[in-house]
C-alpha cells in the first residue's frame, strides 16, 4: 500500500495496485471563505498542480460533502463518469452535481478491495444537528494491511468499535482538533489522537487533516510535541507533511 498526503483530507492512495482519491479539497490557497473568522481557506497551497495529483486516478472517494472534503473547484474539474463512492445520504446530492457514476457505500467491492462503511461523530451535542452525517471507511484486500479511514469524528464509541471490529492495520485519523460555533469540538484533537493510539497498540496511526483550514486548534508540530511528550513512539503516530509519500 502506498499513501500520499494530498492537503487536509485529500489523499492519493494506492491500493491492492489501485489508486483513487480521498475528500478531494482542491481549491486554490485563500479562495474559499472563512469556517471562523481567523482566514480564508484553504490556509495552504496544493504541493503539486491539480493536473499532477489527478494522473492514474481510478475512482474518488467522498467521506461527505462538507465544503473542505468535496469543494467546488472538485466538483468542476473530476470528470463525470468517474466512479465516485459516498455515503448513502450523499447520493443524491452528488449526482445532482452531474456525477453519473455515484455508488453508495455500506459494503462495496471494486478491483479485489472491500469497502466497508463506518459511523462517527462530527462533534457533540447540538452541533452534530448542524454537522449532520459521516463515515470512515475500511479498506480490505487479500496481501494488504487492512486500513481504517476514520475520517471526520472525534474519538467516540463508534470509533472504538470500527477498531475492535476490523483491528485494523492503519488507522487514518483527522487530527487538527477543529471547532465549530461556541467553541465545540468537531474533529480529533491532540489527546484523542494519541488515546487512539494507546486503544490500538500495534496499529499505525496516520494523523491527517491538519494545518489547512481555519477552523483548527492542532498543528502537526503540536501534535507531535504532545506525542513525545507522553511517550507515543514516532514509529506508531505517523504525521506526513502535505506531498509526503509513506509506503506499508
């Protein structure tokens, strides 16, 4: 397997000898409006040309359609006819956009790999109303490590229970610690990320989603100092830089 950090969400994954692409945010630095008054987003540059990330794509993956995992910019230059996975509750609103080749996900086999969706929570409380439904993903496939895309959750009993139930090899979070309205938290922070990595002993831990959108608390270097800190090892908790390839 191989895994390429995109920006924020988006990553180029290379799998069972596929390669598709996750929550692709593909808006120019600056472009997009702010999530909380601090900057315009994304707060960061693409490291290639979108021409360049998109050559060998086979299919694209969609966590949810929140504006910094599926933007405009995406909507307008991924051709139509790719094979696109969602959530179910996506479905619909994807292909109004024009998509043609949406397929909802809760167990979906493509080129020898089994996707199976998972559930979170993007947040608690009365922000989960405004947040509405998720999903992760687990990847499977013969001669693979089997991977868990977290993707947009705190650490809640939905996670614990995804990694009890495919203990799986990788384990993808969304660590920037991102806060929505009165201060809520809506995405793994710097404590949660590491407990994943204590719930998950032998698993590796790649802390994504961070140092790109406004509305985050976490930085990678913040995320890393905490790690050290309290002794989770830089062999598990795995923090890739934007372009940054990591092979399993």
């Amino acid at each position: 397997m191989k895994l390429q950090l995109i920006r924020s969400a988006t990553m180029r994954i290379t799998y069972n000898g596929h390669t598709f692409l996750t929550d692709p945010y593909l808006a120019e630095k600056f472009s997009r409006p702010t999530y909380s008054g601090k900057s315009q987003n994304p707060t960061a540059e693409l490291p290639f040309t979108i021409e360049e990330l998109l050559k060998g794509i086979e299919m694209v993956m969609v966590s949810h359609i929140h504006s910094d995992h599926f933007d405009p910019k995406a909507q307008e230059v991924l051709p139509k006819d790719w094979l696109l996975l969602c959530q179910p509750e996506d479905e619909m609103k994807i292909k109004e956009k024009g998509f043609k080749n949406v397929n909802p996900v809760h167990t979906y086999k493509w080129n020898g790999i089994t996707f199976r969706r998972t559930s979170g929570k993007h947040g608690s409380g009365k922000v989960l109303d405004q947040m509405g439904p998720i999903s992760g993903f687990v990847m499977e496939a013969p001669g693979e490590p089997t991977v868990y895309w977290a993707g947009d959750t705190i650490l809640c009993e939905e996670v614990r229970d995804a990694i009890r139930t495919y203990k799986p090899n990788i384990i993808i979070t969304h660590s920037c610690g991102a806060e929505w309205g009165d201060h809520v938290k809506i995405l793994m922070d710097e404590v949660e990320t590491t407990e994943v990595c204590k719930i998950a002993p032998n698993s590796k831990v790649v802390a994504i989603h961070m140092d790109s959108v406004d509305h985050a608390t976490i930085t990678r270097e913040a995320l890393k100092n905490y790690a050290r800190k309290i002794g989770i090892s830089e062999d598990q908790l795995l923090i890739p830089r934007d372009g940054e390839v990591m092979e399993f």
